[in-house]
C-alpha cells in the first residue's frame, strides 16, 4: 500500500495550509508541456501546403478518431473528443514517468478523479438527446 502514497511536494501557506502532493505537481507540469506542444504545433498550419509536423499531427488526430470511430460507431461519435484527451493526458503521464517523474496515475486520486469526469461526461452526454427530446433542456 505504501506504493500508492504520493508525497507532498510543497504547501500552499493559505487557509493553513494547502498540501500539494507530487502527482499534483507532475499534472501541471504536464498540463504546460501540452499547452507549449499545441502552440508549437499548430502554429503556422497551411491547407494548400502541409509541413511534415502538420501531417504528422493529422495523422495521430486522424489515427485516434479512427480508432474510437471503429468502436463506437456513428451514435458514438459524441464521445470521440473527449476519449481522445483521455488517451492522449494518460499516455503523456506514464510516459513522464520513464524519464523519472512520479505518473499521476499513481495516485489513486487521479484515478478517481478521471473516473468521476468520465462517468459524468458520457452521463450527460447520453441525457442530452433525452433532455431535448422532451424539451427540459
């Protein structure tokens, strides 16, 4: 069990203190890693002449919405995106954990946490067309 503690890296000195624990701190590492990566890559996009980045990024957007496209078929595609930024924050953290940082999905509260917006994420989603149908929403 003692695998599953994370470490607190620092404290908050606000309403006596805030602990910030290590997962916490590698997801907003990660979380600027990826603002960074997108500013960069979507940078100076051409419809008429594609770089070699823009293509490699339409391939691995085109490569995720196919995979999910094939699961979920055409009444799934609403959850398309969001599956996508799941696969892609998940498999960025336990690739920081090669390099020597601690992944945030080892904190169980990561975990939960996901889970927690996964299941009210595709709730709602399911509730929409339900909702509109009887004009509630």
């Amino acid at each position: 069990m003692e695998e599953l503690q994370c470490k607190t890296v620092f404290t908050i000195p606000v309403f006596g203190g805030i602990p910030v624990a290590e997962s916490v701190a590698v997801t907003w590492v990660i979380m600027a890693v990826l603002l960074i990566l997108s500013l960069v890559l979507v940078r100076n996009l051409s419809v008429e002449n594609p770089g070699k980045k823009q293509i490699l990024l339409e391939t691995g957007v085109s490569f995720l919405h196919d995979f999910f496209k094939d699961i979920l078929g055409e009444e799934g595609k609403m959850y398309i995106p969001y599956l996508m930024t799941v696969v892609i924050y998940i498999g960025i953290a336990n690739i920081f954990g090669v390099f020597g940082f601690v992944p945030p999905t080892k904190d169980l509260n990561c975990t939960i946490g996901l889970a927690r917006c996964c299941w009210f994420n595709i709730t709602i989603l399911a509730l929409c067309p339900l909702l509109k149908r009887t004009r509630l929403f």
